[in-house]
C-alpha cells in the first residue's frame, strides 16, 4: 500500500470514533431519560440533541465519502495528477480481410463496444468507456481532442506505422498528501486509447461474444 494514503485511513479511523462517540451519546442520553426521569422539558432537550447530533454524523459521513470516492479527477492539474502519453504500433491480424481492431458490440440501453487489439505480440483489450477507433483523415478524433496529445509524436507514428497504432494516455495521482488524503496516491485517475487504423475496413465487427480469440 502507498504511504501516503496512510493519511487518509487516520483521517477515517478519527471520524469513525467521532461517529461512536455521537451514537454512545445519543444511546447514554436515551437511558439516561428512562431511568432517571420523565420530564417533557428534558425529553425535548434530548430530543433537540439527538437531531443536531444526527445531522453532524451524516454531514460527517457524507462529506468524508464524496471528498474519498466521488471527487472528480482534472488531468490538467499539474500539482496532483501527473500524464504520461504511449506509442505503439498495431500488429495486423490474419484473416478474410485482415484486421487490426476486434470490435464485438453490446445490447442494452446503453451499448458498449469491446476492443481487442495486438502490439508486439501482446493481445490488449478495451471498451468504448475508455477507447476510441480513429479512421478518418484526422488521427486524432473528435472524442481523442480532449486529452493534449504530443503532436509530434502522433505525427511519427501516424508515418511510420502507416497508420496503425495505438496511442495510451494515462494519468496517476502524484505522492502527496492531499492525495494521500483521498486514499488515491499513486493510483491511476484516469486512461484513455486512441486506436488508430488506416479505414475502417481494417475493424472486424462481431455481433455477439460468441468468439473470444
């Protein structure tokens, strides 16, 4: 486990004895009102108590979980997320044609698309959450534009493998402590694949998961 994350398990083992201690009280105030008296006016102050008590834990939860699990990740921000661009060419697969790219597609209300792909002998798979193909005249596509690729390198590629390689950006959360914080440190934030291929007659499309090779 990365070091730096031990800041955000302290920072959750002092909430969650926060939280015991609210609940204790509001336990021990409970018992308190059915041993020793019946009083309304102390009913009421218990009563107030419980709600204010009530709204720090969830507040205090809440908070703690969105700021660990839910808070969205800026690879433009140079301070906590570091991006790191790959190149490698595509191997062109055997076939009646051949094909660069596997694609086989999903049903559902929202359909996905599931990318397989050789580099170098290594079999590599996707989906469209996390990969785009590109065959059109422009190597970086319309959904590949929001990521700051290196140009130049897109241009070496796009000439020496005729068109055909995949470019990976991914983004880590540097080693720090507001990371460390998020329980994130020395993760990846996020990756994305730009697959490119000359046409898309080099795409073999398969309509169900029947085949997996």
């Amino acid at each position: 486990m990365n070091i730096w994350n031990l800041f955000g398990i302290m920072m959750w083992i002092f909430a969650i004895i926060i939280v015991g201690f609210l609940i204790h009280g509001i336990r021990m105030r409970h018992l308190k009102l059915e041993i020793i008296n019946r009083e309304k006016g102390i009913k009421q102050f218990i009563l107030f108590r419980d709600i204010i008590d009530s709204v720090i834990l969830v507040v205090l939860l809440g908070s703690l979980t969105l700021f660990t699990f839910f808070s969205p990740v800026d690879i433009n921000d140079q301070k906590n997320v570091e991006v790191d661009y790959s190149f490698n060419t595509l191997i062109l697969q055997p076939g009646s044609p051949s094909y660069y790219v596997k694609a086989r597609l999903s049903n559902g209300k929202k359909p996905i698309q599931y990318f397989t792909y050789w580099t170098a002998g290594t079999k590599h798979e996707t989906n469209s959450w996390h990969a785009a193909i590109s065959d059109g005249a422009d190597p970086i596509n319309l959904a590949g534009k929001q990521y700051h690729w290196p140009k130049d390198k897109v241009k070496e590629y796009e000439t020496s493998s005729e068109k055909a390689f995949v470019a990976t950006m991914q983004a880590r959360y540097k080693n720090n402590f507001w990371n460390g914080l998020k329980l994130k440190a020395g993760g990846i934030a996020d990756e994305y694949r730009l697959i490119r291929i000359p046409a898309a007659s080099f795409i073999k499309i398969i309509q169900d998961h029947s085949e997996d090779n």
